[in-house]
C-alpha cells in the first residue's frame, strides 16, 4: 500500500518552507514539492519588513538569519523631489527594523529548516497533475512517481499550478509590469531603503548588500513598448528624477533587467475543502508596500498554528482551514483598502506633494507613516497618532 502523507505542501519558497517546517515539528508527515533543482534569486525586492523581521523572531529563526543586514527606514521621494526620510518605530510588540535579504539564500536556509525537522522533499521535481481521491490526493509528478496526500497546499507563488488545477485563480491583467536589477554603487549604502514615486510609476530601492542595491521599477506595461525596451524603459523613469540620474546614472549594456508581469495574483478563495492556497499563490495586490515575503511568513505561522488548534477529528483539517481564511481576511483587510488607495494616489503628483509635505512637517509623522507600511501599525491605529499626536 502507498504511503500517505498528512500534507503535500507545493512551492520551496519561504511560504511553503515555514509552513512544511512548523507542520512536520507538529508531528505531521509532510512531503514538499520544489520544481527547481537549485534556488536561485528572483525578480523581488528582496526586503523583509519590520513585522516579517518580527514573525522570525518569534518562531526562533531571526538568529539563522544574522548575515542579512539590517533597514532602519525608508527615504521617500516625491514626484518633485520632495524626500522624507524615515526611521521604523520600535515598540513593545516590534523590534523596529527590517532586512535585505539575498533570496537565494534566504529560501535556502528555510528550505534546509523544514528537511530538518523530517520534512520529506522532492526537489526539481514539478507536479504534473493531481485528483481528488477518497482519502485525500493522488499527485502526479514530472519524475512519474505518485504522491497521495490527505491535505494539498498550494505555496507555489502567483503563477503556480495549484490554484489553476483547483479552479480558483483568476486571470489578471498585464497592464503593469516590474523590471528589475543589481547595481553595485561607487560609495557604501546607507542601511535605509527607498522608494521614488514618479509620473507614471515608482522605483523602489533596497541596500541588499554593503554597495549592492536591489533595483525594482514598476510602470504600465506600454512604457517598455513606448520606450522600445526594458533598458530604455528603465533609463526613462532614471531620467525623471534628477536624485537617481545623478547617484546611478542610466543603466549600461552590462547590467541585466528581468521582467514580471502580470504582478498582481487573484484568487476567487484561499481554500476548498481538502486544499488551501498561501503566500503569493493566494493572492498579491502589489509590491508598492513591500511586504511579500512578510505576507508569506504570516501566513505560514498562522495557517500552522490553526492546525494545531482546530483540528477537531483526526485528519480533518478542514475547520484548521476555514478558521484560518476568517482569520486572514480579518487581519489582511485595512492594509489591503489602503494598498489600493495608494495606487490611486500615486497616480495624482500634486497629491503626493501633499502628503509629502505634509509628512515633513513632523518626524513623528513620517515615522508613523513607515511604520503603517511595516505592519508596526494598523491603518487606523498609525492614522489616528499622525494627527493627534503627529
């Protein structure tokens, strides 16, 4: 008789890594599946924010994760020029600081967590196809052996296979695209990130290493087509503002620029009964507030944690499931209304003056800001101390 696993977790990412890791130590058999045969680097700003930094923190992983430097803040500029700079609060629930990380590196050490704590895994390996069975899953993979799992995650990012076999995801569009690159500056960098908002899109700026900066632009994607290509697309954004032409230049021929499109991902659910969906692979607004990665930690500790107290019958982790999902729309609900409000912010420059004037008008204030962006505050909560106390 085939053995059968409690979990199939698809996707080496950090999502599906923690995930697989907290699940396994919880005493589960788990069998992840990461369809490359090495991690590599990807097109991401590769920032952890505060509250991701925090979620380390608290399930015992932020001293593994010592090589990556520490961001103190954000350097925002506006369309005109207008910067603020920004430091993250601390407080009784934060430590106040998020990292650079290098993601190669950091998929791999949470990648190497979950195989230690018994974790099975099947690497460069890809699911081919999977069905519904009477105790679960059979999962076909591309190496022609047969899975059978009681319990499917999907942790196999935005364009993964899951959510399209299970019938939830849905088709976004293409109308925005993210270029991006390393470029190594002449001077050290300062431990802050930044993000430029200009007319037409934004580049976001991460101090990934002592002079290397994670390079992130995002714009419709007929700039690169108006533009004549991504090179030329990217040097047209650099040319608007005077502050990133003058400390980089325009890129050359032997800087390398990848693309993604589309960069949002929607789902009509995170579950069905005997599947869920984490990380990107269950939906993803933007990457305007930098907080995949930590969405991806989130959900992991959180979906591992309802487990653990929800499984009412043995293998039944349906209500684990279901709890989970209230949980997350509960959590995820401000931060997900004040995303698209800035999309729809940044889209009006003399809107963007404003409020950047009026974040200069007060430190407190702009550190309040950087600390809603950072998951230290709630919307509401970061709100209400800018202006009673801002």
């Amino acid at each position: 008789m085939s053995k059968i696993y409690d979990f199939v977790v698809v996707g080496g990412g950090p999502s599906g890594s923690v995930t697989s890791w907290l699940l396994s130590k919880q005493g589960f058999q788990v069998v992840q599946i990461e369809r490359q045969k090495e991690l590599s680097r990807k097109v991401c700003g590769e920032y952890l924010s505060p509250l991701g930094v925090d979620i380390l923190n608290d399930l015992g992983l932020l001293e593994e994760m010592k090589e990556f430097p520490k961001v103190f803040g954000m350097k925002i500029v506006s369309p005109a020029g207008k910067i603020v700079k920004t430091d993250f609060p601390s407080s009784e629930t934060s430590l106040g600081y998020g990292l650079s990380v290098n993601r190669k590196s950091f998929d791999t050490k949470l990648l190497e967590k979950s195989t230690s704590s018994g974790t099975e895994l099947k690497l460069g390996v890809a699911v081919r196809s999977f069905s519904k069975t009477s105790s679960g899953w059979k999962i076909q993979l591309s190496d022609n052996s047969i899975l059978y799992a009681r319990f499917l995650i999907g942790a196999d990012g935005r364009n993964g296979i899951v959510a399209k076999e299970l019938g939830l995801k849905i088709e976004d569009s293409v109308k925005k695209v993210a270029l991006h690159c390393f470029i190594d500056k002449k001077t050290d960098n300062e431990r802050y990130g930044e993000m430029h908002i200009l007319e037409g899109g934004y580049i976001g700026l991460d101090p990934t290493g002592k002079r290397e900066m994670n390079f992130s632009l995002v714009c419709n994607a007929d700039e690169i087509i108006k533009n004549n290509g991504k090179r030329e697309c990217f040097n047209a954004f650099i040319k608007k503002s005077p502050l990133l032409l003058n400390e980089f230049g325009l890129l050359g021929r032997d800087v390398e620029i990848n693309a993604v499109t589309p960069i949002t991902n929607s789902v009509k659910s995170l579950l069905i009964s005997g599947a869920a969906l984490i990380g990107d692979a269950a939906g993803f607004i933007d990457p305007l507030t930098g907080e995949g990665m930590t969405n991806s930690l989130w959900m992991a500790k959180e979906f591992a944690a309802r487990v653990k107290e929800k499984q009412s019958t043995l293998f039944d982790f349906d209500n684990a499931s279901i709890d989970f999902l209230k949980m997350k729309e509960r959590n995820f609900k401000q931060k997900s209304i004040l995303n698209k409000l800035f999309q729809v912010i940044i889209k009006y420059p003399i809107i963007c003056e404003l409020i950047a004037k009026f974040l200069q008008g007060s430190k407190l204030r702009g550190d309040t800001f950087i600390g809603i962006i950072g998951n230290i505050y709630t919307p509401l909560r970061g709100f209400k101390k800018m202006i009673t106390k801002g």
